[in-house]
RNA sequence: GGCCGGAUGGCAGAGUGGUCAUGCAGCGGACUGCAACUCCGUGAACGCCGGUUCGAUUCCGACUCCGGCCUCCA
C-alpha cells in the first residue's frame, strides 16, 4: 500500500490511480536558460526515485516532464548572448540531459517543449476567454481573471483578499485584478514570436504547463510534481487555468520537493547562491550527489556544504567496499531487508529509511563474508538490487572506490608501482620501508587496505 | 501582515504514546607486523511552558527560535 503526501490536502493519503494498474506523472522541468545548479537536481533525482519505485510495485507508469524553451528570461539570456534563443535553448538542454545521466536518472517518458505545443497552448487560451476566465488587457495581453475561479488558492491554502495585504504585487493598469496573469503576451519586435488571435506573441508561463499536461495525460491524471518554489504561483496558476478549461478536476496528487539550502537559506538563481551540478563534478562523483540527495526525505530541505557532501560520500564508500570484490549471486530469496525496504519506500517514499535497510544488509554482507560465501552472493545481489531503485551502486566498486573520475593526483600505474614494492618489502619483514611507502601515498589521498588476498587502494 | 513547514544525541537524519533507527565521529575489544577495511561491545537526544494520560520526544494548547511562500526561481 503506497503512501504519498499530497501538498493539496496537507496529509498523508493513501494511493490510488485513476485507472487500475496505471499512473501517470506530469512534474515541471526547467527553464532552459542556464545551467542545472544542485536544486534542479534534487527535483530530478526526487522523481527519478518516485517514478522507479512506483514501477516496481508494478504500476504502468507514464512519466511525463515538459521543458520551458520559451520565456522572458531566455529572451533575455539569448540577448547577452548575442544568439538565437532556439541556439541557448539547444545548447541548455544537450547540458541537462548530460548532467542528468551522470548523475545516474533514468530519462522520463516523454519531455514535451513549450513551442512544440503552440496550437494547443492557444487553444486552451481561446477556450478559456470563450468560457470568460480570460480577457485581452489594454496592452493587448490576454490575462487569467483570477476571481472568476472559485477555488482560486485552494492548493497554497490561500485567499486571493489576504494576497493583497501583501501589496508586492505590482499592480499593472492592463490588470483587472492584481492577482491575474498572463496566458498569451504581446511580442516586441524583434522578440521570438507566434501567430495567434490576439496578434504575434507568446504563452505565459503557466498556460504551457496546463496544456501539455492535459495533452500528454488528459485532463485529469493522478500525479503533478515539482520543486518547493512552484506551489505558488505557478501550480496555483495551472489549477486554476486547467479546471476552468477542462471543467473537470486535473490532479489528485501534488507532490513537493523540499529546497537545497545554503548556509541555511534556500539555494536559488535570484540570490545567486547556487552551485551548478558540473562545478560539483568537478570534485565529486556524481552519486556522491544521488546519495547526498537520497540520505533525506525528498520533502525535507537538505543542507548544501562541502561537509555534507563529504559525508555522503564517506556512507557510499562503506556501501561500495561491501561489494568490492564479492561476487554476485544471479539469482536470490528476498529477505527482510526488501520487506523493510519496501514498506519505508511505500511511506511517502523514506528513502532515509531505506538507506538505513541497505546498511544494516551490508553488516550481514560483511559477516557472511568468510562464514558464508552463498549467502554473501545472495545478500550482495539483494543490496544491488534494492540499491538500483534509489539508482545507487551501479558503478563498479574499485571504480568508484579509486575515484577515477578524477584526473589528478598519482596515476594507476605508479600506485602499483609502489604498491608492489611495499609488497615485497613486508615479504622481508622492512616494516619502516613499507610503512614510508604507505605514509607516501596517504599523502596523496591515497588509502591501502591489505588482505589475504593483496593489498587494494581507495582515493579519498 | 497572511499561509505553510521545522526544532531529535558531537554532526547528519528517521521514527514512535511505554522496549533498536541508521550513518559519521567518540570510547573499549577482536583482526593486523603496525594500520586500514571489517566485526563485537558501548556512552549519548528528543527547543521551552502547560494540559490530556497510569505513562509523552511522540497527542493538544501557548511561547521562543529557524526556514519557505506571498515577485522570476527546482
């Protein structure tokens, strides 16, 4: 029985598809003006996650994630730039997709772009001045009446009277209400443009969502995920414009990621204080990441900082040095361990819980190492195979252990070398040799760890 | 001002009305030439004040502090 928190109702709720058997997932994706900083990539990994565990407990699922290649801030970029905006937004989303697999997701179904759905995007506008919830300002702009929808606020718990008192609204004259927004804007020359019935121009932010939501999933479908910062108003915005056109209810579930943090204020492009992902792998290993991002509740804000990452990646190694030279059984009972791995996914996706399964599985691992050979296969084959639905511990051990993603430093080679020499030189007993050999390659960051089986290394 | 979260051992991070989280770090031991890895054992926590209860870290209320949203942002 799965669990999931519904951001609408504010509980826990027991899970149940529309259609028997099948799910279907809508969660925004990015902005293509830039690169992916640490933030995107928790909401990536979060429903790369979601959406695993949700097929393996054997659902159909259509995982559907859209891409903004239109908007005021592409426009913006592709200015800067001295390019064309289809160029930056081309060259963005090769970025992403890169980032992405190194960081180890699984791609999602479909990745609809905004200007590919340029006819239904104006077809739903047109829907909606037809039905009255849309009228064409002064400034030609086509504006969303926000009062015209009754439960305007009800995902943000929000009343549109109480929104005013904040007063950071600006209030735009071509507006009948602070609170509406834009679904179609006027181009300025020289602006990217379409065709439409209000003249050449372009969708609002919000209008793109609920049209390829609603054309990728129908109107109405179970899940609808995305990052903290776009409860409001972007999801409130989609609600409103969605069941207004459709008439009928859009999401049962609305799920929210929690923020990246930095220095204990939220990582974001306003403040600037974002670290792109391929800055980080630059130090990192990309499942340093997937594990930092895992070891918490996707909806907990989580604590960016070169300490947490290198905690993470501390907890990985004692994961990746289980299976460092233990064979893997091809087949295995499920034991417990799947069962309590199961039951903290199934609860609004623990993975912090189900880390900590993998965990206590890897010191029966390590026991059953010399008493037990088979059922250290089995248990590694479990632990590999519990590991994949978080999508951990799929690289090789010594690969990940010897950190050869990294360039610098010693190269294989001479680590051998030395390490061969260390080897003989304990054959004859010269312990000071070996140890200054040793105490050598510490200097490097380089680790030994001796066996009956020959001495190994770890890069930390 | 409105709305929403959170406050757990040295750190990170789950969870529960009465008994174990887990990882890192610490301490003691085993293993080792010495280490490392690993294993065994071990100390350590529930912001503050009331209430409900036989019993509350867990439920309820007030308070303090922190964060998010209310403007583009995953």
């Amino acid at each position: 029985m799965l669990k999931i928190y519904n951001t609408l109702s504010g509980k826990k709720e027991i899970f149940k598809p529309i259609e028997e058997g099948k799910v279907g997932m809508y969660v925004c994706g990015n902005t293509v003006y830039d690169f992916c900083h640490i933030g995107h990539a928790r909401a990536m990994i979060s429903f790369d996650v979601i959406s695993r565990f949700i097929r393996h407990l054997g659902y159909e699922l259509n995982y559907v994630r859209n891409i903004t290649d239109v908007d005021d801030k592409i426009i913006k970029r592709a200015e800067e730039n001295n390019e064309s905006t289809q160029a930056l937004t081309e060259r963005m989303i090769a970025a992403q997709r890169e980032d992405e697999l190194r960081l180890g997701n699984k791609m999602p179904d479909r990745e609809p772009k905004a200007t590919e759905f340029m006819q239904e995007i104006i077809d739903m506008v047109q829907i909606l001045l037809d039905k009255g919830f849309a009228y064409q300002g002064s400034s030609g702009d086509v504006y969303y009446r926000a009062n015209a929808f009754k439960d305007y606020g009800k995902l943000n718990n929000r009343k549109l009277e109480d929104m005013l008192a904040g007063a950071r609204i600006d209030v735009e004259t071509a507006k009948e209400h602070p609170a509406d927004f834009v679904l179609w804007k006027q181009a300025k020359v020289g602006e990217v443009a379409w065709p439409s019935p209000w003249g050449l121009g372009r969708p609002g932010w919000h209008i793109e969502c609920s049209a390829m939501s609603t054309n990728c999933l129908g109107s109405h479908f179970d899940i609808h995920g995305g990052g903290p910062d776009l409860k409001f108003p972007h999801h409130e915005n989609e609600i409103a414009q969605s069941e207004a056109a459709t008439g009928k209810d859009y999401v049962n579930y609305w799920m929210h990621c929690g923020a990246v943090r930095v220095n204990n204020e939220k990582m974001s492009k306003s403040l600037g204080n974002f670290f792109t992902v391929r800055d980080v792998l630059e130090k990192y290993n990309a499942e340093v990441i997937r594990y930092l991002m895992v070891s918490s509740q996707y909806r907990s804000p989580i604590d960016y900082s070169d300490q947490s990452l290198n905690e993470a990646k501390v907890g990985l190694e004692r994961l990746y040095t289980a299976l460092r030279q233990q064979s893997i059984a091809e087949s295995y009972q499920a034991t417990e361990y799947t069962q309590r791995f199961e039951e903290a996914m199934s609860d609004d996706f623990n993975t912090p819980v189900a880390v900590s399964v993998l965990f206590e599985l890897v010191r029966e691992l390590n026991k059953a190492k010399t008493e037990a050979p088979a059922k250290a296969e089995a248990l590694a084959a479990e632990l590999k195979t519990l590991a994949e639905l978080l999508g951990l511990l799929h690289q090789a051990p010594e690969y990940f252990l010897q950190n050869s993603t990294l360039s610098e430093g010693l190269d294989e080679k001479a680590i051998q070398a030395l390490i061969d020499e260390r080897t003989q030189a304990r054959k004859d007993k010269n312990f000071a040799r070996s140890d200054e050999i040793r105490d050598e390659l510490a200097a490097q960051g380089i680790e030994l760890l001796d066996s009956r089986e020959g001495t190994t290394w770890t890069r930390s």
